[in-house]
C-alpha cells in the first residue's frame, strides 16, 4: 500500500443504506498514525444511527478497533510499524469543568471523534484502515500484547463503556444485583458485576442468552417474560435487588429494574441515546421507596488501563460473545444481522479479509 492508494470501506449514505465502496486511504499527518483494521466490533449505537438516520452522510463508522500500525506520521515515538493497538475514539481534554468534575464524556475534546477513514470522522474502523489523531495516539492507543487476538482487543473500548457503568451504579462486594437484558452489553455488566464481588441475577426473554449468561458467571437466569420482581424479591429475603442495571431499552425493561431494586437501591440506564428513547416512571413509588436512578453514557479515561487488563488477562470473558464474523466486504449483511434481535445473535465482528 502506497499514499494515495484505495481501500474498502462500509460508508452509510443514508438511513438504513450501508455500501462497500473504495475510498482512498487516509494519510497520517504529524503525530497520526494509520492502522490497518483486524477486528471491529459492530456498536449497537452504530447500528442505531444507520438504521434512523441520526447523522448527516456521509460517513464511515465502526469505533471498537483492534488493528496494526501501517504508517507512522513525523514525530510519532510510541508506536512503530507493525505494533498493534486497541484504539479508543474520544480522549478528553483533561482540564475543563467537566474534566475537572471526571464527568469526561461531557468534555467539548471529548466529543471529538479523534478516528477517521474518512469523510467526517465517525470512528472510521468499518474500512482497511483507519488513521488515529494525535490525541488519540498519544492518549487513547493501547498496544496489544503477545498472545490476544484482535477480536478480543476490540472489545477494549465496550468494556470500558460498562465498567464505567458499573461503577457510576456503585456496585461492590456483597451486594445483590440485577442486569436486565443479555445481549452482548447486557452480559459484559454481568462479568463486571460479578468480578466486583456481588451476586449477579440476570433476565433476558431469550433462552439462549440466559444459558450463556449461566455459562459465563451468572448466579441466576431468570424468564424477562415472567414475574421478575416477585423472583428477585423471594431471593432477597424480600428486599429485591440493590442495585439494577438496564441493558435493554422500553417500557418493560424500565418498570421491571424499578420493581425490583429494593428501598433505598438504584437503577442504572444504560446507554440511551437516540431522541425519543422513553419510559414512564412512577414519581410516587420511586420517591416514597428512595430509589434512585443514574445514567451512564460513553468510556471514563480513569477505567481504560484497567479495562484493558481484564480483557487481556482474560478476567473478562469475551471470545463467548462473539455469535459472527463477517469480512469486510460482507458489511451491509453483518450490519442486517447486528440489528435484529435473535436467538442466535450475539456480538457481531467485521474482520479483516484473508
């Protein structure tokens, strides 16, 4: 590959339309390096803004990254040629209000998307390659050790998303929680939960997910079709949980967490960011009983070390997840199959061709 060169890429031109097209490569400038892409997940978040149409085309998407350095700008001296990285796509600033309050996803840097294959930056790792700015680079590159696969690496960045959820949800040892939902999010805050020390319920209304939850540490698999809360409550000595973290969007999912949380608990959201995305509460129950609720959106800069680690010591269980891999010329049927939910669909890997 030569500057000036083509590659595939998956560019979405609008609302449900993903094309494989050439597209030239992107060239690193100083402090930029251009890696080649191994492995990149398919984000549910990425799959909602194709879907709806939720950002101006075009654009290349695709942030779960785990490549090899192609090129290396003028002035770039922590990684070589032929290194391999996990990529992270926002870094903040450090030192706005925001990062001042460790509320990083907030930061006006931080809303930068420092990946690119071009286009506007969108993440970018849905092509060959994709180059990583300076900031990222220097603050959000990970090298990969000997011995880890790219598609476990490119679960670096989704992992990070929910150990900062599980620890703006205040999970700690001893504790009783719930996870409803077992999708592949879903079961990365039930590892979490568990490797904080808690007990771990989960629900989802899919049988297969429930097995692979019972396979990879859950305490209890419970039918989302059936009464829950009553379950959870005869297995808490009547309390309910202490704290409840929704991985699943709607009404069903929301009224379940907030029955079953005890007193004096908390209910996590996870991840809602598509406008329109609702549930209704009951003010009254929910003052009268003190349950809160907390969100939690995007990576913390305080987690990624440690959120690679569990990843890449294996403490965190992720090859499991992965249900396909398609090749990259295969975008638009990997993009159909990550959106609807089945029996048989977990995470979905696009994956560099042989």
């Amino acid at each position: 590959m030569s500057p000036g060169g083509e590659m595939l890429a998956a560019v979405y031109r609008g609302p449900a339309d993903l094309r494989v097209e050439r597209i030239p490569v992107p060239v690193p400038g100083a402090g930029e390096i251009l890696v080649r892409v191994d492995a990149c997940g398919v984000c549910g978040t990425d799959v909602k803004k194709i879907q709806k149409g939720l950002l101006r085309a075009p654009r290349v998407f695709g942030h779960e990254i785990a490549g090899t350095v192609a090129r290396v700008g003028a002035r770039v001296t922590r990684f070589r040629e032929g290194d391999r990285v996990a990529l992270h796509h926002h870094v903040p600033c450090g030192d706005c209000f925001y990062c001042r309050l460790g509320v990083y996803a907030q930061c006006a840097g931080y809303k930068r998307n420092g990946t690119s294959a071009g286009f506007e930056a969108a993440g970018g790792g849905f092509a060959e390659f994709v180059r990583a700015s300076d900031w990222i680079v220097e603050r959000g590159a990970i090298p990969i050790p000997d011995g880890v696969g790219p598609d476990e690496a490119a679960f670096v960045e989704p992992l990070n998303t929910c150990l900062k959820a599980v620890q703006r949800a205040g999970v700690e040892r001893g504790q009783t929680v719930l996870v409803v939902g077992q999708g592949p999010i879903g079961v990365l805050l039930m590892q979490l939960a568990r490797w904080s020390g808690a007990r771990v319920l989960v629900s989802d209304t899919i049988p297969e997910r429930l097995s692979l939850s019972r396979e990879l540490g859950a305490d209890v698999a419970l039918d989302a079709s059936g009464d829950v809360a009553s379950e959870v409550r005869g297995l808490t000595e009547g309390r309910g949980v202490d704290r409840a973290l929704v991985a699943a969007l709607g009404q069903a999912p929301m009224d379940q967490a907030i029955a079953a949380v005890r007193p004096g608990g908390r209910v996590l959201v996870f991840a809602a960011t598509s406008p329109g995305e609702r549930a209704e509460v009951d003010f009254g129950a929910l003052c009268a009983a003190e349950k809160e609720i907390v969100t939690s959106y995007s990576a913390s800069v305080d987690v990624q070390d440690l959120a690679a680690r569990l990843i890449f010591q294996r403490e965190i269980r992720v090859r499991e997840l992965i249900s396909h891999r398609f090749f990259l010329e295969e975008a638009p049927e990997a993009f159909l199959t990550a959106s609807r939910p089945a029996p048989d669909v977990m995470k979905v890997m696009l994956q560099r061709g042989g």
